[in-house]
C-alpha cells in the first residue's frame, strides 16, 4: 500500500486547547490508531500544509492517543513543520482527511498534487447545507464551498452512512458536478468495554449526550422534564445532560440556570471523562435522543453497544444503524415523549424491557468492518 499520510490538525488543535474529543475527534483517533505506526503527519492551516518528519509524526501521534498535552513541545513542533516544509520533497501516497476542516482550500489539494499524494476525505454529514437553521450563520456557504470543492478535487471520498452518501450525491447533482469513487464505512460505537461501574445515581435517570445546539433539541426536552415535574413532583427521573455548551442555544442555558423546577433534577456534565460517560450510560433507563437532524448518531451506537435503550427521534440514519431495536418519536411529539419517559422510568417497564429483548439482536459496527471497506476501497484508487 501506499504511503498513508493523516491531517491532524483539528486533533492538534482540540489537544493543544485542552478539548475534550468529540465524536468527530473519535474518529480521527482510531485513524491513528489504524495507520498511525506507519503513517506521515500532516498539519494545514487555510490551506497551506507541511509534512511531519517520521519522527515527528510518531511523537505526535503518541500525544493524541495519550492526550498528553504539553503545549511548548506542540508549538516547537508546529515550527519545526513550517521549517522543513521548504525541504519537503514529492512523496507519493494517499492522505487519509477525517475532519472537514480545510476541506474548503483549493490550495491544499494543490499541494498534495504536487508531493503526488492523492487526497481522500471522510464527509461526515451535510447538515449546514439540508438544515442551515441550526447551524451558525454563514455556516452553510463555507461548507458548501467545502463540499464543492472535495467533489471536484477529491480523488476519493468516504462517508460514515448510506443517508450521508444520498445527501452528498444529490449536492453533486444539484450542483452540476460528479460525485468522485465513494464508499461508505459506518462508524464503530467508540465504546471500550470495562467492568460494570458503580451507579453513579441511586435514583432512576435518563441520558441526553452531545453537544448543546438547536439542531440536538435539548430545549424540548427540558420542557418535557418541567413538566414531569409538575406531574410526578419528588417521584421525577433524573434527566443528566453530558456535552458542552455550543452555540445559540441561549435559551436551554437559560432553562439550566435559571428555571427553578428544575434544579436538582437536571444535572448537566459539561467535562465528563469517558469512564464517567459510559457510568451514566451503563445505569440509565436510556439514551434520550431527540435530534431533528443528523449525518450519523454515534451516541445511538454506544448505547446499545452497552446494552442501553434508546428512545430516538425517527429519522433515516437511525434506523440504518439499529433497525428497528429503538423506539422512535416524532423530534415535536412532547406528549408521546412524556409518556414513553414516564414509562420507560418505572421499575418494571413492559415497553423498556421489550426493548432489551430487541437490544440482544443489535449488531455492533466494528473498527475491522469499517477499515475493511476504507482498505477496500484505497486499493481500487491505485
């Protein structure tokens, strides 16, 4: 095979900022993981790139698997990229891109023509561009650009689902451009398996992970949870939301820190370790994921990876990763939320354990399979 070369700049970046990986960054970590022993750093920025020397690359691979952050070293590091970049010779390969940023650059592929190093880019969804209302303003034209851009200069592309891959295909065509060789290697939970933690709440809870933005519907549910309160009182489920705070989402900080039925039944872990993650996911009636979009849903994996039920808004990507083992609702339907809430809180819950029935036949994504179809589809672009 080729020499493989990873852009580590987002992972770099988040390290170097002392971020705590996303699901994104999950992915670029099993990259490394993957190819790491034998595979070239690239660092970019606005399109400009340079290449890790082999020594570098592995010192810095080493940081990101051991999030060992030592911020002097990552800055001498970075200079000495900017130096040997003028010392760079052609080398050729395959530059496996996990993350969106720089996507947009035309410089960058220009570069990598000229070092004979063939980009591949993994697209991990196309929200800004099918749902621009939840994202940052001017969001969508950048990540248009991006997309353009990879599909015209690309020379392969991988996406994390089949849903990701239409979307794709019908920007291509709306756009007038042809969609480069594509596969689609699904997303592995990310769960390390570990020993049953100790529960980390002696009261019944629910789950709600990912980061706080419109798109999530964390507003929704906090409004389902007032009202469990007026209904059920002291007798209420704990609801424990797990991710940072994002953007726009002034309203939900505004319900956490400020609606008064809520303190104490609400408990939000904006820093969670992965230990402390998969605790709450172990002990949880279930993973509540209301979301009105999204390109994949790692979180729906994890769960019931962990044998967790999930009660998920029903959308397409959602049944490709777990059929029909979920239960699925409307992302509006505030009653039928409440009510599958509430019953899916009770000690012995009819709906919740026809649910672990069906957890029993889910069948995890694995690491192996997705790199089997990435390895597959990096031969046919020799």
């Amino acid at each position: 095979m080729s020499t493989i070369f990873l852009d580590v700049t987002r992972l770099v970046t988040r390290l170097y900022d002392g971020l705590l990986p996303t699901g994104v960054d999950r992915v670029g970590l099993a990259y490394i993981q993957k190819y790491g022993s034998e595979a070239r750093a690239i660092l970019s920025e606005r399109g400009f790139s340079a290449v890790l020397t082999e020594k570098d690359s592995q010192q810095t691979f080493a940081w990101l698997l051991s999030s060992v952050c030592n911020r002097n070293a990552i800055r001498a590091l970075v200079v000495r990229a900017c130096l040997n970049r003028v010392r760079e010779k052609k080398i050729n390969g395959v530059l496996l891109h996990t993350s969106h940023n720089g996507m947009e650059f035309g410089r960058y592929y220009r570069a990598m023509a000229a070092r004979e190093i063939r980009p591949v880019f993994m697209v991990h969804d196309l929200i800004p561009l099918t749902h621009a209302e939840y994202c940052r303003p001017g969001v969508d034209a950048t990540h248009r650009h991006r997309m353009h851009t990879a599909l015209k200069h690309a020379s392969g592309l991988i996406t994390n689902s089949q849903a990701t891959l239409d979307s794709l295909a019908a920007e291509a065509h709306h756009a007038n451009l042809s969609l480069p060789p594509s596969v689609v290697a699904r997303l592995a939970s990310g769960v390390t398996q570990r020993p049953l933690a100790p529960r980390p709440l002696p009261s019944p809870y629910f789950v709600m992970l990912g980061t706080i933005e419109p798109r999530k519907n964390h507003w929704f549910i906090l409004h389902v949870w007032r009202r469990l309160v007026e209904q059920l009182g002291t007798a209420t489920p704990k609801l424990v939301v797990i991710g940072r705070r994002g953007w726009e989402c002034e309203n939900v900080i505004d319900m956490l820190e400020r609606c008064q039925s809520l303190k104490g039944v609400v408990i939000e872990e904006a820093h969670c370790s992965d230990e402390q993650l998969h605790a709450y996911l172990q002990h949880a009636q279930a993973l509540l994921f209301p979301s009105f979009v999204e390109g994949y849903g790692m979180p729906l994996a994890e769960a019931l990876a962990l044998k967790v039920p999930v009660l998920a808004s029903d959308l397409d990507v959602f049944h490709e990763i777990a059929d029909d083992i979920p239960d699925y609702l409307d992302p509006l339907d505030g009653p039928g939320w409440l009510a599958s809430i509430q019953a899916y809180a009770q000690a012995n819950s009819p709906a919740r354990d026809a649910q672990l029935t069906r957890i029993e036949r889910f069948r995890e994504p694995t690491w192996a399979e997705h790199f089997d179809h990435v390895d597959g589809f990096l031969e046919t672009l020799r």
